[in-house]
DNA sequence: CATATTTAAGACAACCAAGTCCGAAATAGC
DNA sequence: GCTATTTCGGACTTGGTTGTCTTAAATATG
C-alpha cells in the first residue's frame, strides 16, 4: 500500500466533497462514508483533521455538514498526504534507511529515486479538484462496483 | 514506506549473504543481523523463511549458518518482495480500491499505473548479485553511519 | 427556551505487523 | 555418546493503525 487508509479515505471524501459539496450545499457523515464505502465513525475522525487544518470546512448543528469553501484555492493531493501520512510518506529510501542519499546511497537508491521524483512532482502539481472533474464526466470512480 | 520492515531486513540480509556467504562460508543469525542492524530473532524468523522457500541456505548445528548456495541461479529482487509481502504488494490501486483497472479506474490509476509498470520491471530483472557488487565496490551501502 | 441535529473530542477496542522467547531438532567435535 | 552450537518452529508480547463508542458543544427551528 502506497498511502494508509486513513489517508485513502481523506483523498476520496475530498474528491467526493468537490463534487457534491463546493461552496453553499454541505454533506454529513453518513452521506460521505457511504459514497466513499468507508466506516462511518473512523471517517468522522478523519473529516476532523481536515476540518481542523483548513483542509475542508465543517458546519455544526442541523443542516451542518461538511463542505469545500468555493473561494479557497484547489487543493492539491500532497497536501492531504503530508497532513495525514506525514511529509516524505512516499519517497522514503526502499531499505528503510534513516539518511539514505547520493552520497551514502542504499543499493536501489538511484533506481527509486527517479520513480519518487516524478510521482513528487506529480502530487505537488495535481489537483483535487482535477480528480473530481474525471469523476464527474464518468472517467474514474471512487468505488468498486 | 513502499515496503515492510520484514522486506526490508530480508532484502538486506539476501544481499549480505551474496557478499559474505556465498559458496562454502556461512554466517550466522547474529553476524547478519549486525551487518544489516536489525534485531536478531525477527531478522531469524525471516531467514527461517527465506530458507524455508529455498531462496538461501542453512545449516545447523556448530559452524553452520546460511549462504547463497553457488550454483543457485541469481536471485531476483522480486522474488524476495513476492514471498515476505506477497504479490503485487507495490502496484496495488492508490486509492486501495480492489477492482481498480483501466475499464473502471480511480482518478489516480493512470498516473500511478505508469509508475508501478516501471517499478515492476525493474523489480523483475534486477538481481540481489547486481547490489552486492555495488556494496562491494563501495558504491552502496546496508546501513547508516 | 427546548429540542433535534450535527460536528468535536477523547477514551476505548480490535487487529495486524514487528519483535521476543523458549524448547526442539540437527550436527560438529571431543 | 555427550556437549556445545546453531537453526527451526511455535507461542507469546508489544506497538501502531484502524475502527468504535460516548459525551460535549454548537446551532437551526419551532
């Protein structure tokens, strides 16, 4: 597994919150849990810490729920990875050695490098809200069948 | 971390024994695991299973230990990752959907597919002989300073 | 103001990977 | 054959991630 599932589930309710909650119209737990086939309280926690970071926004009470400010700017996925897996979750050295680099590299070093590069650039330029257009014209889904 | 620690110790200690044991020497649990610096009786269970599955050799009792039987073909990188982590640990759906694939695809599939692509083939034709000579050259190291 | 609804927060439980321990089995050397 | 050494195998412990539950706080509505 590439990421943890906690932030598995934060990518999709995010990609899921794009969609269907972007500026006025807000989702509650239960609506964010089943469209993204998560379990309700532990995607609640998540929906906190991203809450709570500026991420998305939330509204208590009835009627409350969770939204996408519609004047914040795109959010893009490293973002969610850094505050929820930790910075550098991805390009770890392949050994797990602690101060892997070109000067003392480990034995796949250079090889994973190259590949950790390209997928940095990647997560640093794409946007959530990128995903969520490919969602909403049919091209990718969130869920399996 | 792309792989677990259990991968990790057992890419490290395959890679050891191709410097240090391959032929008639071997080395025992606690000089491998000081060379690799990780904890003796998980780095055992994990020569135990590498054993176990042929991919390295033992031998009990005083003056035993394991080696790289010489003759045996060179060892490929993902052979190690496919018994520890199991199939395809690395090119699972970024979103840990099960049934991911071009027909049904999450929003990350594509780019990620072109990743893990590469990584397999690399994985699939490096050999743990191919790291051993660039530990033994001094171009590579196992661990840290 | 009372009530219903919803998020917030923290304590708790279950699960799995990481790591330890111990007795059994094999074997080399005396 | 006895002893020391070493791997083998299984049971056990620990720690972190995943997941649950319960109570508090906020707020919309009548």
């Amino acid at each position: 597994m590439m990421f943890s599932k906690s932030c598995e589930y934060a990518l999709k309710a995010v990609i899921h919150l794009c969609i269907k909650a972007k500026g006025e119209s807000r989702l509650n737990i239960s609506e964010i849990s089943r469209a993204i086939d998560s379990p309700e309280p532990f995607t609640a926690k998540i929906l906190q810490t991203l809450s709570r970071h500026g991420i998305i926004s939330s509204i208590k009470g009835p009627g409350g729920g969770f939204y996408i400010d519609k004047k914040a700017a795109p959010i893009r996925v490293i973002e969610i990875i850094d505050l929820i897996d930790g910075k550098h979750a991805f390009d770890r050295c392949g050994l797990g050695l602690k101060d892997c680099n070109e000067d003392r590299p480990c034995p796949i070093h250079k090889e994973f490098k190259s590949y950790s590069v390209q997928l940095k650039h990647l997560l640093e330029t794409k946007t959530i809200q990128e995903f969520a257009k490919e969602i909403s014209r049919g091209n990718a889904f969130l869920i399996n069948t």
